[in-house]
C-alpha cells in the first residue's frame, strides 16, 4: 500500500514540548500533561495532580489539531503506564473528529489499587491518526429487516465460539 504523507496541523500552547513521533514507524505520538493553576503563570515542572483508585480527572495537553477530512485521531492509553501503573485513558479509544478544533484533553483513569501522581510534562497518552468513514461517506438508512446469510448467527459476545 502506498499513501501519501498525510500533514497533521499542530498548535501547541502549553509551554511543554510539540508532540511528536519519537521513532520512525511509530503509529502513535505522545500527549503530555500540562497542569497549571492559571494559564499565565510560569510553568512549573513541580505542579502534580494525584489520582486515587478509580478516579478520573480530566487532564490538559495545551494542544490543538486540524484533522484533514475522512481522518479522526484516536487518543489511545500508552501500553507502559497502563501496564506499569494502571493509568489509562477512560473512553478509550476517544475519538477526535475532523471538524473538533477545542484543545485536546486526555481523561485519566486511575485503574490501579494504589494512588498514581501525574507531573506535569508527564506523557500520559498517546495519538493516533486514523482514516475514517464519517457521515460525509455513510448514508444510514432505515429497514425494517436486516437479512444477511451468516454463520455466527446473532447473539454476539463469543457467538464464534472459542475455537
């Protein structure tokens, strides 16, 4: 398969570093937290915030994307802080649809039994760009019956069986 580079447009007001891929072949780039009591104030790589077991907060990133049409970008848990730690991005994956231009905000979910504390800077998730069939490509259309020949039949969750 052949693609064109795809341009991901990035505005970054957090005083932290850009998000970007940290190697070649990487599907996903680093979010990082940007915690402040006020926007204005200098940063402070000592602010944290500390969550408990199976609390969630919302968490800043400072970032804004310009999705291209047909893409979303998917905010994913990194694979180390949800195993090491437990912290995971609660609606995961979260969708973040072309027409969204708000800042992009991770919510952190504490799924450990201990307290995790989040510095600021710490990389707590990560981005994917993904192409997508959105509501300019699917009409939905409404039938009565859907009638499809299959073989897994229709009670879902392990209707294939486990073998």
């Amino acid at each position: 398969m052949n693609f064109e580079k795809l341009v991901l447009e990035i505005k970054n007001e957090s005083p932290l570093l850009t998000p970007s891929y940290a190697k070649e072949g990487d599907s996903g780039f680093d979010l990082r937290a940007w915690l402040y009591s006020d926007k204005d104030e200098e940063y402070n790589k000592e602010l944290s915030i500390t969550l408990k077991p199976l609390e969630r907060v919302l968490v800043h990133t400072g970032n804004y994307l310009n999705i291209p049409d047909n893409y979303e970008v998917q905010i994913r848990p990194r694979s180390g802080c949800a195993y090491k730690q437990g912290l995971v991005v609660a609606n995961t994956p979260g969708t973040i649809d072309t027409e969204y231009i708000g800042e992009i905000c991770i919510i952190a979910l504490n799924l450990s039994n201990e307290d995790i504390t989040i510095m600021n800077g710490d990389r707590i998730a990560q981005a994917v760009v993904c192409p997508v069939m959105n509501s300019r490509m699917v009409d939905l259309v409404v039938v009565d019956e859907i009638v499809k020949q299959s073989d897994r039949g229709s009670s879902g969750f392990g209707d294939s069986g486990k073998q």
